[in-house]
C-alpha cells in the first residue's frame, strides 16, 4: 500500500469507502484460499461472499486449522502439495 493510508485503500480493501464498485467489472474466476486460524479469515470470507453475491465466479476454500503462509512455510509437506494440486485444478478448470 502507498505510504500514509489506510487499510481501507483499494489495493487492501476493495469493498471500502474509496473503491470503486466491482459490480459492473468483468472478473476472471477468483480463487481465494484460507487459513482456518488465518487473522484475516473473516475478511477473506467476506470478500469471497460479497464477490458471489454480485455474481462472480469464485471458489473458497479454507483450510482447518492452518494459519497465514501455511503452505509456504513446509513447502513440501502434503498440505502444501494439497494447495498446489488445486491451484492446477482451478487454473486448469477456468482456462480458454
């Protein structure tokens, strides 16, 4: 984010008071991924539902128990293996 703002800038919160609305934008398939213990669950999940609501093509997936960087920090461990199993899956199943 740009020095001085806050976290209700666009590139942190799309949905603030200073973002323009996504309603009317095309949007390519979102896929948003999350920890269950992740500090910003409930905003990823928010994002993930208000996206939906509008229409949007958009797979959540939350992953129990993990938190931020979960599948970065024991890259090869099965969670992580997991993770990029459906990163494939997703870019596979929404490309043309």
């Amino acid at each position: 984010m740009p020095i001085g703002e806050t976290r209700d800038h666009p590139l942190a919160n799309p949905f603030g008071p200073s973002s323009r609305s996504l309603e009317t934008l095309i949007l390519d398939p979102i896929l948003v991924m999350v920890g269950g213990k992740e500090l910003l669950k409930d905003r990823a999940e928010d994002y993930a539902k208000r996206l939906k609501e509008m229409g949007k093509k958009i797979k959540y997936v939350e992953f129990e128990g993990k938190e931020h960087g979960f599948f970065t920090n024991d890259p090869y461990s099965d969670v992580s293996s997991e993770t990029l199993q459906l990163i494939e899956r997703f870019m596979i199943e929404n490309s043309s």
